[in-house]
C-alpha cells in the first residue's frame, strides 16, 4: 500500500562538503543553507509507473560526470516507506531521498551541476564561492518568537487551541473557563521547528566512545534532528515499542530561537534566544547501530 501515499517524484540535488567518513556525516556538511536543491515542478505518481528503474545522469558544466540509475538499492522506494512508517508518521509535503552512488562526482565553485532522473522534469544550480559578503555585519533579524510573561501555556480542547493560565481548579482559558488539566491536551508552547539535537556534548561521555569516533566525528559537533512528530506536550504518552529492552530518557535544556540568526559571533548569540524549556528526549538504545549520529528509529519516533 505504500505507493498510495505517494503523490508524485521529484528531482534534487544534494550537495555535500568533503568528509573523511561517509556514515552520517556532521551538519556542517551536509545541512547548509542551499544545500537541498529541487526541481521546480513535481512529476504525478501516476505518470512514474516504477520508481526503482529509472536512470540518472549529473552534468557538470555540461558534460557527463556520472550515469546511474535508482535500481540497486537496499530499499526501493516501497520499501524505505512501510520501514519509515512503522515508527513515524510522515505527512503532507514531507519528502524521502533515497541516496545516490557512493561516488558521488565533485563539482567547484563557479561550476554547473545539473541532474537528470527518467522523465522527471530536470534540476540544476550554479555553485558559486562563498566570501565574507555572505556572512553578514549585523546578525539577521526576523520577526520574533517573544517569550510570554508569567505561566502560561496552549492546550488543545473542543478541536480548538487555547492559551491556559494556572488556576487552583486546573486550567483557566481565555474564555474563562476553568478545566481540569486532564480535561486538555497539552501542546509545545510555541510552534516548534527544527529541533536540533547535540549528542556527545558532555566530556566524559565522549572520553568513554573516543575510539569509535572518526576523527571529523571528533572535530564536528555530533547533531541529529527531530521531525514534528516526534514533538508531544505536557503529560503527554510516549509509547514503548513491544519487546525492546533499552529504552531510557534524557532530560535536556531545550534552548528557544527568537529571530533569525546566521554567522553569529558567540558574544551576540544569546541576543537571539527567546528562552529555555526542558526537554525529554527519548533514545530506544535496541535499535542503535552506533553511538554517535544514531538512526531515525532510535530518536525520530512518533512523540519520543
């Protein structure tokens, strides 16, 4: 049934900065503004009758810089999504890539990198140097995410949301309505978006692993991200997957963007933090494959 879900293909370009390790390598490298290039048209499910056979070729300056296809991989596209669904919910608009060859070909700046996949409408970009002029003089300054005075909170109630107030009954609206805290359900207090998580932050925690570290896993900050649904509020259920036997929590200061920041000096950093929460952050250590970078069913499950 996987294949329903799906409402159409698109092709994208997935730049990289060189690393010595190709497993989960570091944000730095892989995560940077631009760094996710998509075609600008999408191409219906219904017109793609196999995903897995479809043939690729990467132009650099208009010549052949690599030929391939998508078949070969150890999950096609049906695959990759039953696998994701069995712990996570994906939803509208979220988007899966399925990885490339391993020898992925090496463009420089002021080149032109264009992707061709079957009869998908192509995707190309120039890459240009980055220079000092991209890293701006004054940090970048968008509208704000102002922290609330007093406590306060967004519940769900009735199909709707609510800003709540403590009362000694429960939980007081904006109506006035005053209700038990079993009675709502309680959301993150601001709309979240990307959640990025620091592992190995703690000195002895990385003296304990240093051996299985690669050296950029010891020189790069070790991050993984946390999709929206893994998010849940205040009392909420966390489900335990059956069988598994090592499955703990990880209290962790959660620090709250509250304008846009990029190239930011550390002595201006926390000019742009709207302010601190606590965070649970669940790990099913059963499913982890290392102990850095760990996969989406260890950290990224449906409100863990």
């Amino acid at each position: 049934e996987a294949l329903g879900v799906v409402a159409g293909y698109l092709a994208v370009i997935d730049l990289a900065l060189p690393s010595d390790s190709h497993y989960r390598p570091g944000l730095r490298l892989r995560a940077r503004d631009g760094f996710c290039v998509l075609a600008d048209r999408l191409a219906p499910a219904a017109s793609v009758p196999d995903p897995d056979a479809l043939p690729v070729s990467v132009r650099i300056d208009g010549q052949v810089a690599d030929q391939g296809d998508t078949g070969g991989r150890v999950r096609g596209v049906a695959r990759l999504i039953a696998d994701v669904t069995e712990f996570m919910t994906l939803e509208p608009g979220d988007v899966l890539l399925l990885g490339s060859a391993f020898d992925a070909p090496v463009a420089q700046a002021g080149q032109r990198v264009e992707v061709q996949v079957g009869q998908l409408p192509p995707v190309a970009c120039s890459l240009v140097p980055e220079t000092g002029a991209d890293r701006p003089d004054t940090p970048w300054r968008g509208p704000a995410l102002v922290a609330g005075a007093g406590r306060r909170a967004r519940v769900a109630h009735g199909g709707r949301v609510h800003t709540a107030w403590p009362h000694p009954d429960g939980l007081r609206l904006a109506d006035g309505r005053v209700l038990r805290e079993d009675e709502v359900t309680w959301l993150a207090p601001f709309d979240v978006g990307t959640v990025i998580a620091l592992g190995l932050n703690y000195a002895e925690h990385l003296k304990e692993l240093s051996k299985e570290l690669t050296v950029t896993a010891k020189d790069e900050p070790l991050a993984f991200l946390k999709g929206p649904g893994s998010i849940i509020g205040h009392r909420g259920f966390t489900r335990r997957p059956a069988g598994v036997k090592f499955m703990h929590y990880e209290c962790e200061l959660a620090v709250v963007i509250g304008r846009s920041a990029r190239a930011l000096p550390v002595e201006q950093a926390l000019d742009h933090v709207a302010g601190y929460t606590v965070c649970n952050d669940y790990a099913v250590r059963d499913y982890l494959e290392n102990w850095y970078r760990p996969n989406l069913r260890v950290k990224n499950r449906d409100g863990g």
